[in-house]
C-alpha cells in the first residue's frame, strides 16, 4: 500500500485495484463454487454460515457462504494469505490482521439484490469493532451485473444501528443508505466497483454498501475477507449468537484457531494458517 492509496481509503472509505489475485488462483476459486454449495466440503467441516444450497433455497436469491475457508482449502489459501491480511492492516493502521469472518459470494444471472449496510453494525461482539475488508472479483464486474457499490465518505457518517430488514433480496436495496445519508445530512455519492476478474476492492467497515440485481447474462463470483486488528478480542457483553460460539468462558481471547493472524508487522502467522 502507497501512502496515496491509504490516504485514497481515508478519504473514501474505499480503494479499488483492478488487479490483485492471478488467473491461476481465480481459475482454482471457480472451480471450487459448485461443490461448495452442494455441501462438498474438502476439509469436512460446514462452514459457520451457509445461506443456499443447491436443491433447497431460491434460485432467484445470491448465494452466500461465510467463513468458506472452514470448510474448503483454496478458498483459505486466498483468504487466509499474508497478503490480504497486511493489506487490511495498513489501511486499518493496524500492527497486524486477524479474520473474524470471510464470504464466498455467487449472484448468477438473474438474481436478487443484496441491502445496503455497514458491515461494523455486524461485529458489535468484536472489540474493538473494526472491519477492513478485502472483496476480491472472480468474475469481470459490472453495474448491470450486480456488483458491489460503495457510498464515497459514508464511513465518516458515523455508525448507524440501522440494518435492512431483509439482507437478501430487500424490495428495495438502497432504502437504508437513503435514510442513513438524510439522518447525518449528506449527499449520496454512489460507486460501482467494475473491475476484470482478479482485481479487488478495499473497503472500510462504516462504509456503506450493497448491491443490485444481476441483470447480465454472466455470472458474478466474489470471495471477501473480512478483517480486524490482531490485536482484538471478544466484547465482554455483546453477544454474536453464531460467532460467541468460539468464546472461552471467564476468557475474552479470540482463538488463533477460529481467528487466524494473517499478518504482522513481527512477522506472525497463527500456526493454522496455510504457510506455503
Ligand atoms: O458483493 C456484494 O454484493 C456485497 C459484499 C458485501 O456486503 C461485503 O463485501 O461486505
């Protein structure tokens, strides 16, 4: 990272690179999507989230695993990768990263939407609750297809307890960032990440976002790891009804083994993470 590009996400609330990952590590995350979401898992362990099976849930809805690198080998390689996590960490001006979540995301042709939120309103059981994420394009992107938008300077707008009421396929995908822009009395200034498969985007956790329906006859994958200080432990209090799971009692350590240390500036790794 530049110091132009931190001060880019600084100002922005975002950092858009239209490389990042090559077509070999992008061909071998492809691959893995289909037998991930008929439950073919090659570490045989479910994933923490599992939003659409094949078989079972709405065609018409976008797919969604999260913390994908539980359950499948190549998509810890990427998301687990010193790579990503000293990314975050710089624009975090963090010493290190650690993940607390990751997604893997497929919105074929045709499907729904996903609501406009600011991913720190979900980790209130982290402290501190941080995010820097890292969204990375396993398909070329477009508006019309459905990609990830960010609203310039919303994460200086301030945290909001505000959430869509449907997170998948709300009516209206934007309704909450309109109100969230009236309630700190700013304009909207709307941006589409379009970038060629492999690039990726950065973005903060206040930032608003969302994204529209893929209109396009291609498909759209993504894989994002959502990333906090290394230095972060669980909240005393707040409770995440899937994540306080991995709490230890009269502890409030975030277990290596559930929240890999990706990077540090010691030069850290957890031993779980994949080191080759
Ligand atoms: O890719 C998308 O449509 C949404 C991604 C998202 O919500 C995130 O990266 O936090």
């Amino acid at each position: 990272m530049t110091p132009e590009q931190i001060s880019d996400f600084e100002r922005d609330g975002f950092l858009i690179l239209p490389s990042f990952i090559d077509s070999q590590v992008i061909e071998k995350l492809q691959s893995r999507f289909d037998p991930m979401f008929r439950g073919e898992f090659d570490t045989g362990l479910y994933p923490d989230e599992w939003n659409w099976k094949e078989g079972r849930d709405d065609p018409t809805l976008t797919r969604q695993i999260c913390n994908g690198w539980k359950c499948d080998r190549t998509v810890a390689k990427t998301i687990l990768s010193a790579t990503v996590g000293e990314a975050c960490a710089k624009l975090g001006g963090w010493p290190g990263a650690r993940i607390a979540q990751d997604n893997v995301l497929w919105k074929p042709a045709g499907t729904k939407s996903l609501g406009y939120h600011q991913d720190d309103s979900y980790i209130l059981w982290v402290d501190p609750p941080g995010y820097v994420t890292c969204w990375i394009a396993l398909d070329d992107t477009s508006a019309a297809g459905g990609t990830v938008e960010y609203a310039r300077g919303s994460h200086k707008w301030g945290l909001s307890d505000m959430q869509p009421e449907y997170f998948h396929a709300p009516d209206d995908y934007q309704a909450t960032l309109r109100e969230a822009a009236k309630q700190a009395g700013a304009e909207i200034d709307l941006v589409s990440v379009e970038v060629p498969a492999g690039g990726c985007a950065f973005h903060h956790g206040r930032t608003w976002h969302g994204s529209g329906p893929n209109q396009r006859s291609q498909q759209r994958r993504a894989i994002i790891a959502h990333c906090v200080t290394s230095q972060s432990q669980f909240h005393p209090t707040n409770q995440s009804y899937i994540y306080s799971r991995y709490k230890k009692s009269n502890s409030l350590e975030m277990d290596e083994a559930f929240f890999p240390i990706t990077w540090t500036e010691q030069g850290y790794r957890s031993p779980i993470v994949p080191h080759s």
